[in-house]
C-alpha cells in the first residue's frame, strides 16, 4: 500500500500514458510561458513523472538554453488527470537566457584552475563542462567543472567547481562526493537471511535475484580504478557466508553486511512508496566492500551507479557497512534522480538530511534485534553515535535551529535543522524514551510539539523530495513543500498537517 492510498510511483516503462502525460505536460509549460519563464532557446528534458492514485500528474524538467544545461532551472508541472494545469515548483531561476554562449575564458584555463582548488585530491582529472549558472536566479555563463580523483585512503575524491565564464572568477565550489564520515566497530546485523543465486556450477553468488544488487570484492583498488564491472563477484560453495567476527579475515563477511543492508533499504522503498530502486527503474546497485586502502568511509556514485564500501582504519575501525548508512548512502541516489537537491548551503544541508532521515528509516523498516531502531545516526559504526536528532547540537557541530548562517556549515552540519524537524514531528519536544534510549528534545520558541510517528513524517518528506522540491530548495522551501504534501496526504486540516507545521516553527523555519 501506498501512503494514504495517494502515491504510486512506478518504473517509467509502466507508467500507463507516459509519453502523453508528458506531451502534455511541455504544452502547459508552452501555454503558461510567462509563468515558467520559457522562451525562445530553452528545451525541457524529462526527469521524471510520478501518476497520483487519483490520477493527478507531476512530471519534472531539467532545463537547456540553446543546447547548454541550465544549473537551477528545473522545475516540476502540475497537472490533473486529464492533463489540465494545476500549478508548478520552480527552482529559483525563472529567465535562463543569457545575451552569449561564446566563454571569454578557454577551458584549459578554467580546469587548470580547477585543479588548484581541489586540494587533496591525488591522480585528479579535470573536466569543465559549459552551463547556464542560474542556481541563485540570475542565469549567467559559467564553466561547471569536475575534478575527480582519490583521497587518501583510495576512496572517492573530487570537487565542483563552478567558475564565471566571463572572468574566471569562482561562483562556488563543493565536494562531489556524497558520503557519511564514520567508523565501525563490530558486525552489524548478527545472523541474517541473504537473497543469493545458485550457478551453474552448484555454488552460490551474492547476486540478488530479487533486486537485481550485486555484492563485489574491490581487492582493495582505489575508487578511480572502479566501474559497475570491476572487482570480483563473491562467491560460496554452501551459500554460508562469513564468520560474523571483527576484523574477519574472510571477506566475506563485511559482504554479507552489505548486502543484507542494500536489501532492506530495497524493500524499504519499494514497500513504503512503490518505488523500484535507485531509479524508481527496477534496477540493482553494484556494492563494492574492501575499496582502497585503510579507508574509514562510505559513498555512493552516481556515475558507477556503486555503493563504495573501505575496510576502516585498520587499528580500531572496521567496514562501515550497518543499516543506517548504507540506507543514507544509497539515499544520496534517490534524492540525485529524484529533486537533485545541490550540495551546496541550504540545499545542501536538506540533501544530507534526507540521507539521514531515510537511513534511519531503514533502520526503523528492518528492526533488527542487533541494530536495535532509533534516532541517533550511525550509532553502530561511530558509537555512541555520528549525529543524533533530537538535539542535533549534541554533537558540537550541528545546527539544532534555523538562522540565516546555516547555509554557511558543512551540508553535514546544517542538515542539523531538518533532522530536528523530523524528529520533533515524529516522536514531538521533550523527554521520552525509545527503545530504550532516552531522548530531550527543545524547541527554539519553547513550544510544545506532539508527535505523529515516523512513519508518516517519512511519507510526507517522500512526497516532498519526489513531487516538490527542486535542485534549490532552501529550509524555508521545505517547509512549503512538506505542507503541500501533508495536505495532499492527509488535508491541510488535518492533525499531521498541523504538526508538520508546528514542527518547523520549532525549529525557527516560518
């Protein structure tokens, strides 16, 4: 079931009608131009389209100008069933054109200067690419250039940097790697079933033949080495996997965690929202476990379309491999196919909360008696815990509210506002205990905020993240697009619309 009996959202192949839902979808945005801010130049891209059980359409765009990708120019149409306009979401540019298309600065000097901001990043490639810039709603010319590379350790290095095509002068620059810092100290999930296939040969491989994921050795090459055919398929000849010991010498047992965990976050997609993987396309991820060397991390890539998993530091940190990570990395995919919410100040900040607050679910989805569910990130692999949600601050970093200097802390530290948010409209303010662990959680304006479960608050923020929000979304953009889809689950006068209310004046977001 769906939530509410509202949402369905299907593979794109089975959506009944799509291409003409989506025909229709580019004449509203040609006959309401003014509105969207098309005109001459621009061509809309299909992203996605999510049918409401109710028939009503959201089909979202990405943007071009004149052939050049427009950065924060996507936008979502509205429609009913039969295909009339009801409205849109709009990232914050609305006029994209630009007076030239020609760059004043040549591309080797915009990835030369690329590469000299990108400190740390070891074997680094640089690749500009030309845009329209338009992600603070002035469209300009700029080079979006890529620099990728290893770390340290072998893991996936790389930066964004975004350079004025008309000086050179920077605009911005972020990390381009969606990861989760932490360590892990034991094995996760203790004894668990693992959907494997039988071969030909009588053993057993640790390909899903549910879910299609896939689960590799790296051998412990760096992430530049690696693509979707790299490593080494495991295999078993009795379909016994692992020993369940920290620090195994066989490895296969972080295998066995990972793959465990890519599944439960599977199901918890597809079980909860109707969506078929990463895509929404029925589609498995490759998981790689052992990449590169005493590296203490996890990342997913979009553009392997991989879950990176290293072996931790060597001395007290194993695999980082429990739920509520591999949950929030393979989340970072979600979101990238999906709203794209940049990684970059407040949008940023919502991009890793939304890893957050889904891997947590995760969690949550799978109840294992090991990794018992609650509300403290990565509490398994970094006890007693990476990020918390009741007072995000806990932490030393994180933001516990909303202020106008959020946008300025690492994405890791200002997603502090909506994993506050969650937690308030879930479990609401003050003392209480949760399986077993005790949580105080404050309100910026002292009030007192009632909770309506997780598991609404999560249908909520899927709605939002899948039908409303756009590459720019802000806090404040949340929070109309949580009420949007609080009213269109459950009325906007209804007890869930009002703590979703509630729980953003809270935490200073109005």
């Amino acid at each position: 079931m769906v939530a509410a009996g509202l949402q369905v959202s299907t593979p794109a192949a089975a959506q009944p009608g799509r291409a003409s839902v989506i025909a229709q979808a580019k004449a509203n945005v040609t006959r309401h131009a003014d509105t969207f801010g098309f005109g001459a130049g621009q061509a809309l891209k299909v992203k996605d389209v999510i049918i409401d059980a109710d028939g009503t359409q959201h089909v979202r765009f990405d943007r071009t100008y004149r052939g050049l990708p427009v950065i924060g120019g996507d936008l979502v149409v509205h429609q009913s069933s039969d295909g009339r306009y009801q409205g849109l979401s709009r990232a914050r540019a609305h006029e994209v054109a630009v007076k030239i298309i020609t760059p004043a600065v040549s591309p080797q000097r915009t990835a030369a200067t690329a590469l000299k901001s990108a400190e740390g990043v070891r074997h680094a490639k640089s690749s500009p690419k030309l845009v329209v810039w338009a992600a603070d709603g002035t469209p300009r010319l700029a080079w979006q250039t890529t620099v990728q590379g290893t770390g340290a350790h072998g893991e996936p290095a790389g930066q964004v940097v975004v350079t004025d095509a008309a000086d050179g002068k920077t605009i911005e620059s972020y990390d381009s790697e969606r990861q989760a810092s932490g360590t892990g100290h034991s094995e996760y999930t203790g004894d668990v079933p693992i959907d494997t296939t039988q071969q030909t040969d009588g053993g057993y491989a640790l390909k899903d033949p549910l879910r299609g994921t896939i689960t590799k050795d790296a051998h412990n090459v760096s992430s530049s080495s690696l693509n979707a055919s790299s490593g080494t398929l495991f295999t078993d000849a009795d379909n016994i996997w692992g020993d369940g010991k920290k620090f195994s010498t066989d490895r296969a047992t972080a295998a066995v965690d990972a793959h465990a965990n890519t599944a439960w976050t599977y199901d918890y997609y597809k079980n909860t929202f109707g969506r078929s993987g990463i895509k929404n396309d029925g589609k498995g991820a490759t998981v790689f476990v052992h990449v590169g060397t005493n590296w203490d991390n996890a990342q997913w890539s979009d553009s392997c379309f991989c879950m990176m998993t290293g072996d931790g530091d060597g001395v007290t940190d194993p695999e980082q491999v429990d739920l509520d990570t591999m949950g929030h990395e393979m989340t970072h995919g979600v979101t990238s196919a999906t709203a794209n919410l940049r990684y970059s100040g407040e949008s940023g900040g919502l991009n890793e909360a939304t890893s957050d607050i889904f891997g947590t679910m995760v969690e949550w989805y799978a109840n294992n008696p090991v990794d018992t569910p609650d509300y403290l990130f990565s509490d398994q692999s970094t006890p007693p815990w990476l990020r918390r949600f009741d007072k995000p601050s806990l932490d030393g970093r994180s933001a516990d509210y909303w202020s106008r200097k959020v946008g300025q802390l690492d994405v890791h530290n200002s997603s502090g506002v909506a994993n506050h948010w969650f937690y308030l409209a879930s479990e609401g303010s003050g003392t209480k205990t949760v399986n077993g662990v005790q949580y105080n959680s404050p309100t910026y304006d002292n009030s007192t905020v009632t909770g309506i479960g997780n598991q609404k608050v999560a249908k909520i923020w899927y709605r939002a993240l899948t039908v409303y929000m756009t590459s720019t979304t802000d806090f404040k953009g949340a929070r109309a697009a949580s009420l949007k889809a609080a009213a269109d689950l459950y009325g906007s006068t209804s007890a869930e619309y009002a703590t979703v209310a509630a729980a953003w004046k809270a935490v200073n977001v109005i």
